[in-house]
C-alpha cells in the first residue's frame, strides 16, 4: 500500500481491500447527508458493494483510467477522493470528492485537492482539471471556488438523485492559472 502523506495526521491511499468493512460503515453513517448529493450512497448497501468498489477503483488504477483514494486523519478514514478519470490525449481530469459529515470543517478536502491538483500538473503533465458539483451543495461548491477554480457552467438536470433532479455546476483550473499563483 503507498501513502502520500499530507500533513501529521493526514494522508491519502489507493483503498484496499481490507478497507472495506470501514469504508461500508463510513458511508452507512453518513448515508443520508452523502446521498442528498451523490448516488453511491444507494448503491452501498451491504460490505460486499464497498469491496466490489475497492477492487474495481484498484483495476482502473492499474489500468491507469483513473482511480479513487481513502483519505485517512489519524488512521481513521474520513473520506474519499479522486480522479474520475484520465484524459491523456486532451490532457485533463475531473476530481471527485466526499467526506464523512462528522469530519468537515477541517480543511481534509482542500488539502487533499491541492495535493491531487499539483500532482496532475507536475507529474502528470495534465493542463485542466475540472470540478463539477450540485448547484445546491453550497460546501462542495465553495472549495473550488477558494481555490481560484473559474465556474465554466451549470448542467441543469444533470442527474436524479432521491426523486429530484440536480443541476451541476462545472468549475475548471488550468496549469497556467494555478502556477501563477
């Protein structure tokens, strides 16, 4: 397993599958607050959903397609991240992010953003990277907002999510802008 430490109490890693169990309880917890936002959370419904999730996340990492990564403080999984996928020819990503409810407000999110935002313009030599985001998840929206992303667009009705439709808004950051700040 690689870590890529953060900070003292924060890193990120490729989730296993002995991670399963705690990634199934994370969500189970936090069911509700996650699900208003994102479908997964519907999908999880027993240990073996977050298993299949892990090995399938490990295969497109091996595939190099993208992959999603646990964000641990203190040992504890607290959420997840990651590339939702890897445009090699046009050069760009989307990240993807969720946290549990009773771990934010704590800056785990922008941090393990500026970490995965440098690594796809340094290491991955990637020009764009793109958030997207419900219209109405002001919490979610406000981080690639403080980190100098550009709002591109909404998607309106862009999924149907617990019987509502959910408009989505696309922020965009380029190298460029990012290294010149």
């Amino acid at each position: 397993m690689f870590k890529i430490k953060i900070d003292d109490f924060l890193y990120l890693s490729l989730l296993e599958t002995k991670d399963a169990a705690e990634l199934f309880h994370l969500i189970d917890r936090n069911r509700e607050h996650i699900g208003k936002w994102l479908k997964f959370p519907s999908m999880t419904v027993e240990m073996e959903d977050s298993k299949a999730f892990i090995e399938g996340t490990r295969m497109r990492y091996a595939k190099d397609e993208g992959y999603w990564l646990g964000i641990w403080s203190e040992d504890r999984l607290v959420g997840s991240i990651g590339y939702l996928y890897l445009d090699q020819e046009n050069k760009k990503t989307e990240i993807g992010y969720w946290l549990g409810q009773e771990y934010e407000g704590k800056g785990f999110i922008t941090k393990s953003i500026k970490l995965l935002i440098d690594y796809a313009f340094d290491e991955l030599q990637f020009n764009k990277i793109e958030i997207g985001a419900a219209a109405d998840n002001a919490k979610s929206r406000a981080i690639p907002e403080k980190l100098g992303f550009t709002r591109e667009g909404e998607l309106r009705d862009y999924e149907y999510i617990n019987g509502r439709f959910l408009d989505r808004v696309i922020y965009g950051l380029k190298a460029a802008e990012w290294r010149a700040k």
